[in-house]
C-alpha cells in the first residue's frame, strides 16, 4: 500500500511539474506562448504620425513573413513616449518589468533613446532602434542586445561634403539648430568636407526649435559662401527653406542638406524647395523593383504613402523576422538571436544593408534634388558607409 501511494504521488508530481512545464525543454516551453513584442513610440505631439508609419512598417514586414517570429504567434504591447526624455526610463520599465516583453521597437527621439539604453543594458532586453540617430547608442553607450535600423546623426552628411566639393562649391556656410542631432550631423559634414578639400567659412546656429532665421540669412549674404549645407527637419525645415529664398539666397548660393531637411516638408516648402540637394538613406523615388513592391504593398495596406520612417519600421520587422527565425522562436537564446542578427543581411526598399560591428546599418547614401515636390535621386553619395563606431566597447 506504502509503494502504490508512493508510486502515485510521484506520478502526480511528474504531471504537475509537466503542466507547469519544468520538465520540458527550454525551446519547448518558450514557443509554448507568444513572443511578446512592445513598441515605445510617439502615439501623440510632433512626431505621432512617425510612430505611426514604423509600427506600420513593423507589422507589414512581419505579416508577409506569415504573421509570427519564428513559428510563434505575438502578443503586441504599446506604450506611447511622448517624446518626452524625462519619462524615457520609466515607459521603458513598464514594457520591460510590467508587461514582460522578449523585444522593445523604439524609439523616434534620441532623448528618449538615452532611457530606453539604460534599460536596454540594465535588464538585457533586446532593443531595436527605428529611427533615433544619436551616437551614443552605437558608439560609447553600445551594448550586445541594441540594434540600430536606422541611421548615426552623422552618417547622411558624412557623404555631402564630398558632393559638395565636386560640384565646385569650397567654400561652405554651416547652419543648424544646436542641439545634440545638429552638432552629431556637424560632426559628420565637417569631416567630409574638409577631407575633400572644401572650407568652412562659417558655423552657424541657434537654440532648437527657434525659427527665426532673419538675422543668420542676413550674414550668410554678407559672407558669400560658394554654397549652404544644413541640418534642419519638419516644420522647421519647410519655414528654413522658405525663408532662404525670400531672403533672395535661393538663385544665389546653392543649399545643400542632411535629406531630413526635404524629407515630408516639399508640400509646405512648395517652389521655395526646388533644386535643393540632400544625402540621404532612402529617397521615395528610388527606381527600383524592390522599393516598387514594398511601395505598392505598403499604401494597400494601410492606404497611405510610406516614408522614410515606414522603411525603417519595415526593416527593423525584417531583422526581427531573421533573429527569431535563427532561434526558431525561442527569444530568450540571446545569444544565438544576436549573432543572427549581426551577420544579417536585410533586403531593404533602401538597398541591402549589414550590420557593423557597433549594430549601426553599413548603408548606401543617395544624392537626391528636389524636382517637382519630390527627391529625385541622382547618384550615390557613398557606398555602403558606415558609422564609425568611436567609443563602443561591446561588453
């Protein structure tokens, strides 16, 4: 009686450590449930409409891959940032302690990014990056388990100057707001341009998101550079541009710029944009099979045209889709998904891409001019450029 008790106890004990999954192996118990993915965008301010179109881009890149990561349906998860640095931290912790998410998409605003990066390297949670450019995330505060899709503030103007210097103009005014995305993008103009030879004659700025340009249109005449390059983006942008040419600057001295500052502005900006030449790491206009097909798919399923941000969304989905299919849906194999990931090839609407060392795209940059309210692109600024990486120790 003793050993038949014993007997069935021990095979009660066997079911429950089953049914609570002890028993089976770990690959097993994790496609068991769902992969549990958060997105930390802005749902609300400025950049709504940007939150919008990468969480579109995500979703379209997951779908036409059958809907799951690596075999396993998804729970989605959202926490809207506010583009609000000072709660960057927190609505980090929601997704990550709170809702217990395998993967964190965001964000849009590099201050916001910085409390996402500590979050990232406190607990291990992967991180990809779909839009916010600032350098630390891929160079001295670099981590194993953050990955950027986008771009570095300075990888678009590191391939202007030479453009610049091609097209005769060696002599160059800088202008931008001074803060942390105008001096990153400095950064990388005045490394291009001096080592093609061209000279800055003058850097100008004032403090985000000021709009009043007059007095800095007033001594760019008066200095009579061969050309402008700036950093600018958004409303702010389509008032600079405009404010150039009624300034009679336009026909005068050729403005040159980080493609942010044409990118979903040449509605408001109108004639005042036309001839305006950018670098950048997409262009809508990119004639090609790949960018056609995502182009098409994209404005059928969500009735509206992608932008740059929808690419990016779209390609963090693709990344996405390789590291989980690599472990088979099994997300907490972290490293076997982040070696997936660092060799991954994604085919992007922008081109194929890789992945530096530093988790930062190694990206072609296209030459693009205004013509007719579009980026027409008309070459290739740089081949599969990469940030530098300064500073990141992978830990």
């Amino acid at each position: 009686m003793t050993t038949r008790r014993l007997v069935i106890s021990r095979s009660a004990a066997l079911v429950g450590a089953a049914s609570t999954g002890l028993l089976l192996p770990s690959i097993v118990r994790a496609q068991s449930g769902k992969v549990r993915v958060g997105f930390m965008l802005p749902y609300t301010g400025t950049f709504a409409q940007l939150g919008v179109a990468i969480e579109n881009g995500v979703r379209l890149a997951i779908d036409q891959q059958g809907g799951k990561l690596g075999g396993r349906e998804i729970e989605w998860f959202k926490v809207d940032d506010e583009s609000e640095p000072s709660k960057g931290v927190e609505n980090a912790s929601k997704l990550v302690q709170r809702d217990k998410v395998d993967v964190l998409i965001g964000t849009v605003h590099s201050g916001v990014q910085m409390g996402i990066q500590k979050v990232a390297r406190d607990t291990g949670v992967l991180n990809l990056i779909p839009n916010a450019g600032v350098h630390a995330a891929t160079r001295a505060l670099c981590a194993p388990n953050v990955f950027r899709t986008s771009f570095s503030n300075s990888q678009p103007t590191l391939a202007l100057g030479k453009a610049m210097v091609e097209k005769g103009h060696k002599k160059a005014v800088w202008i931008t707001w001074k803060y942390a995305a105008g001096d990153e993008a400095f950064e990388g103009f005045k490394q291009s341009y001096t080592a093609a030879g061209g000279t800055i004659v003058k850097e100008l700025g004032l403090p985000f998101p000021n709009v009043e340009f007059q007095a800095l249109l007033t001594e760019i005449a008066a200095l009579k550079p061969d050309a402008v390059a700036c950093f600018f983006a958004g409303g702010g942008a389509a008032k600079f541009i405009k404010d150039y040419a009624a300034a009679g600057l336009k026909d005068k001295i050729p403005l040159y710029g980080s493609g942010f500052l044409t990118e979903g502005v040449l509605d408001a900006a109108g004639p005042a944009a036309e001839g305006i030449i950018t670098t950048m790491h997409y262009s809508d206009s990119l004639d090609t099979p790949r960018n056609k097909q995502f182009r098409l798919e994209y404005a059928k399923a969500f009735r509206s045209q992608p932008d740059v941000y929808a690419v990016q969304g779209y390609d963090t989905g693709l990344l996405l889709v390789q590291g989980a299919n690599a472990v088979k849906g099994d997300l907490s194999a972290k490293a076997a998904i982040i070696k997936a990931m660092e060799s991954a090839t994604i085919d992007s609407p922008r081109g194929k891409w890789t992945m530096s060392k530093a988790h930062n795209p190694v990206q072609d940059i296209y030459l693009r001019r205004v013509e007719n309210k579009e980026n027409k692109v008309i070459g290739i600024a740089a081949k599969a450029l990469a940030d530098s990486g300064a500073g990141c120790r992978m830990g």
